[in-house]
C-alpha cells in the first residue's frame, strides 16, 4: 500500500498549473451542451405535440375524403340526370318546330 508524501495530500485538489481559460473552455462548453440538449428536448416536445395534433386530425380527414368521394359520385350523377334532360328537351324542341313547318 503506498503512503502519501505529505500528510492531507489524500483528497483531490486543483494544481496551480491549470490554466484558467481551460476551465472557463469547459464550463462554457459543458454550458453549452446543456442549452443544446434542452433545446432540443424543446424541439422534440414540439414535434410530439404536432405529431399528436396530426394523429387526431387523421380520422377526420379520412371521413372527410370519404365524404367528398360520396359529394363527386352524387354530382356525377346530378350531371348525367341533367345531360338526360337538355337531350329530351332539345329532343321535344325540336319535334315542335318540325311540327311548326
């Protein structure tokens, strides 16, 4: 087992020799992944909370699609009832004007 040198040398202390502009680069950059990880622990919240926000909106949008297929099926065949009517009306126009001459 090895002694110390000096008496009270067993706990941990800073040398002289340090510089102080490296601990000043390691608190500023320990600083400085702190600020980055909260903020981007902010970002992902943010995400999170949209991406709920989306997963909600998801069956509604999905009704909404299925109710716009009924509307264009409804108005397709809205078309073809009125496309049916000008023929027989122009048909009936016509037949009236021979009918005139």
């Amino acid at each position: 087992m090895t002694t110390p040198s000096r008496q009270g040398d067993t706990h941990w202390h800073l040398d002289k020799r340090v510089p102080v502009a490296l601990l000043l680069a390691i608190v500023i950059q320990t600083v400085g992944a702190v600020w980055w990880a909260a903020s981007l622990s902010a970002r992902v919240d943010a995400l999170e909370r949209a991406w709920l926000e989306m997963k909600t909106h998801q069956g509604r949008i999905v009704r909404l699609e299925a109710n716009q297929t009924a509307v264009y099926q409804r108005l397709d065949r809205i078309e073809a009832i009125q496309r049916r009517i000008e023929t027989k009306i122009d048909r009936l126009l016509l037949g009236r004007n021979r009918g005139r001459n």
